[in-house]
C-alpha cells in the first residue's frame, strides 16, 4: 500500500513539473516573439524619424562636392600631326622615338615617347644644368680658374685637347660650358662633371628638379670604354690607341657589351621626359633668369649635327639644340638624336625630341627622318598639311654639310692664358 501511494505521489509531481516547464518555454517564447516585433517597430520608427545631425554634421563633404571641379580636358595635338609623327617613327628603319611639345598648347605629339633610349651627348644637357644650378647656388663662379692637365682628357670628340700641354691648359668654368654645349666637347663635359661633384651630384640635381624619366652615365671615357667592353687607359686620350684597342677585342665580346648597353643603357632617357625639361628650362623654371639665358644662347649657338633636325629648318625659324651620337658597330649605328627648342617667327615655341636608339639606316637617312619631323612642325604651325611636300614658297635655310665626326676648331673661343 506503501509502495502504491508513493508512485501515484511520484506521477503527480512528475505531471507538475512538466506543466511547470511547458508554462516557463510558452512564456519564454512570447517573450521572444514581442521583443522582435518591438525591435521592427523601433527600426520602422527610426526610419521614418531619423535623428536630426548635430549642428555643422555633414558640412565638410557637401563642402567638398560644392567645390568640385571636372579637370579640363588634357589638350590634344592637331591630328593630323600626331599621325604623321607616329607614321615617321613606325617606318624609320629601326627604332626611333620622337616627342614634339606645343608650350603654348600644351600638347605633345609622339611616337614612342615613354620608351627608354640611350642620350649619348644629349646627357651634356644636365651636366650644363647642374653647373649653372651650382653657380646659381653660388658654390661656384663661371670665372672661376680651371686648370686641364694631361690626365683629365677624354675619349673621342674633345677639340680642348689641342691646347693642354706638359703644363696643362689655364681655362675657365664658363669656357668650358660653352666647349661642352656648343662644341659638345667630352673633356670639357668630364671636367664640368668632376667641378660639380661628379655623376651622383648631376643625378641629384636632375632628382631635385623632378625631371622625370632622365638617366646619366659616368665621365665619357669610363662610359665610351664600358660600352666598348674595354676598362679606361689614359693612353685612350691620345691618337688611335682606343681605335686600335677596340678593333683587338674579339667581335663577340664587343657584340655583348654593346647589346648589354642598348638593353639597359644607364644613360637612357623618354622623349617625353626630354621635351618636358626643355620646355621647363624654357619656361625659367630650372635655372635662375640670368643662368636660363646662358644656357639656351649656348644652345642656340650649338655648331654640332645641323643637318639633323637644324636641316629642316625654314626662313625665320630658329633651333637651340644639342646632339648626340653613339658608336657604330658595322652597319649598326647607335644613340642617335637631335633635341631642342623650335621657335617660329611668331614667338612660338615647340620642344622637339627625336631619338634613334638602334638603325643600319644611313646617316642621311637618319637625317631625313628629323628633317622630316621639323619640317613637319612648321606646316602644321602655319597650317598646312604635315605630310605634304612642301610647296615652292617653302624655303629652307640653307646649312653647310654635316659634320658627323669632325673636330671641330675651337682656337676662335678658347685661348691660352
């Protein structure tokens, strides 16, 4: 009897309990169930009321799409310039890069002109840049004496060499910017180099100034020989003894070194980046008014390669430029170039690069392709078709030949002292 009262005991506090639990999950869920309708409700809400931003919230990003300016649009080269300048550059036999800038329109016209090709002399430029941003600076005075011995020569093209003897040559920082700009004297260009702190000082000013896409080698006689596959001896300075040096190494070494450089020259620039400084030393924003002056008079004065894009020159048009030229390995020429500032009658002025990297073209040839995009410039400047032969009217100023490899005299501007 005992043990019957205490199942029905049992099964009675079993059955509360279990209603017990049913009771707390029917509250529990209601519970739930009201507080997401009253989570929906408070989103609702605060959707239809939103809270007003404290005062100046916001303020700065209206600010800044009130002030929005739409860029201009970037001016564009008259077409059918760009076409033919881009046609010159994909016909030339061999690769050639080409950049005309208006600076009065502010457009470029190009042809390859973000590739990367070898300056050769054209790097004289920013050797001259870096002198007059020192005299600028004034760390040094373009009177300033400069003795040239024996052993500061050079390689190849150095007109100065005919006056240093046992003793040295007695000249000045101002003469020797002038041999090396006009005369594109390598001697001249290495003892500049030197004067202001050697390569490592030159790149830091073309660095300073933001040039861009502008590189430079070392003094001329260690770069002439590297490019050879040769190590310098001061022996190279004088007479053939390069010549002869160079013609010993077997061809396949020579072959290497050469394509090594074209490959990577340290001396490789952008047509664009080159227009794009001449027409910032143009403007006087490189150098001081006086040093601006100095350097584009030497330009215009400059007596080498004038029958490169001085060729195509018409009455009244006038260039101030500087050259360039690499060695030549048979029929395979190298760093080839003419750049400089192109001024019309009118005042106005166009920034002109054309640089051949590689060709077997001809030296005429060569030539004719910078003749061409001179000539160029000016038709379309007057108006007229680019790619049209010039018409009867169209006279050209005429230039004595081309001296490619000459040494020029320099007696008339250098004298002993």
């Amino acid at each position: 009897m005992q043990g019957a009262e205490f199942s029905i005991r049992q099964a009675l506090d079993d059955r509360k309990a279990r209603r017990a639990n049913r009771a707390r999950r029917r509250r529990r869920a209601l519970v739930q169930t009201l507080a997401g309708v009253f989570g929906f409700a408070a989103l609702a809400a605060a959707s239809l009321f939103p809270d007003q931003p404290p005062p100046g919230a916001g303020e700065q990003p209206r600010a800044q799409w009130v002030n929005l300016r739409i860029p201009p649009p970037v001016p564009q080269p008259p077409e059918a310039l760009a076409a033919y300048v881009d046609a010159l550059g994909r016909n030339f036999q061999g690769r050639a890069g080409i950049a005309v800038r208006s600076l009065e329109g502010g457009w470029t016209a190009a042809h390859d002109a973000e590739g990367l090709y070898p300056q050769q002399s054209v790097s004289k430029l920013w050797v001259a840049l870096s002198v007059l941003d020192a005299v600028d600076r004034q760390v040094i005075r373009l009177d300033d004496p400069v003795l040239v011995r024996r052993q500061d020569l050079s390689i190849f093209h150095q007109p100065i060499r005919d006056f240093v003897g046992p003793r040295g040559f007695a000249t000045s920082v101002d003469e020797l910017l002038e041999s090396a700009t006009t005369k594109s004297d390598n001697a001249a260009n290495d003892v500049l180099m030197r004067l202001v702190g050697g390569p490592e000082a030159v790149r830091a000013v073309i660095a300073e100034k933001e040039l861009g896409a502008i590189g430079l080698a070392d003094e001329e006689r260690y770069f002439q020989t590297q490019i050879a596959g040769l190590e310098w001896r001061e022996q190279f300075s004088f007479g053939r003894t390069f010549w002869r040096a160079r013609s010993a190494m077997p061809q396949a070494e020579r072959r290497a070194a050469l394509e090594a450089y074209l490959a990577e020259p340290p001396d490789g620039a952008t047509p664009v980046a080159v227009v794009e400084a001449l027409e910032r030393l143009h403007r006087g924003e490189l150098l001081s008014p006086e040093s601006t002056e100095l350097l584009l008079t030497h330009l215009g004065a400059s007596r080498t390669g004038p029958n490169r894009l001085g060729g195509g020159l018409a009455e009244g048009w006038t260039l101030a430029h500087k050259t360039g030229t690499g060695q030549v390995m048979g029929p395979l020429a190298t760093g080839y170039n003419d750049v400089g500032l192109l001024t019309a009658p009118d005042g106005a002025t166009y920034a002109v690069a054309v640089m051949i990297a590689e060709t077997t073209a001809t030296i005429p040839e060569r030539q004719a392709l910078m003749q061409a995009v001179t000539r160029a410039v000016i038709a379309s400047h007057d108006g007229l078709d680019p790619a049209a032969p010039p018409s009867d009217d169209f006279e050209f100023t005429p230039y004595a030949a081309d001296q490619e490899t000459a040494e020029l005299d320099l007696r008339p501007k250098l004298s002993r002292r």
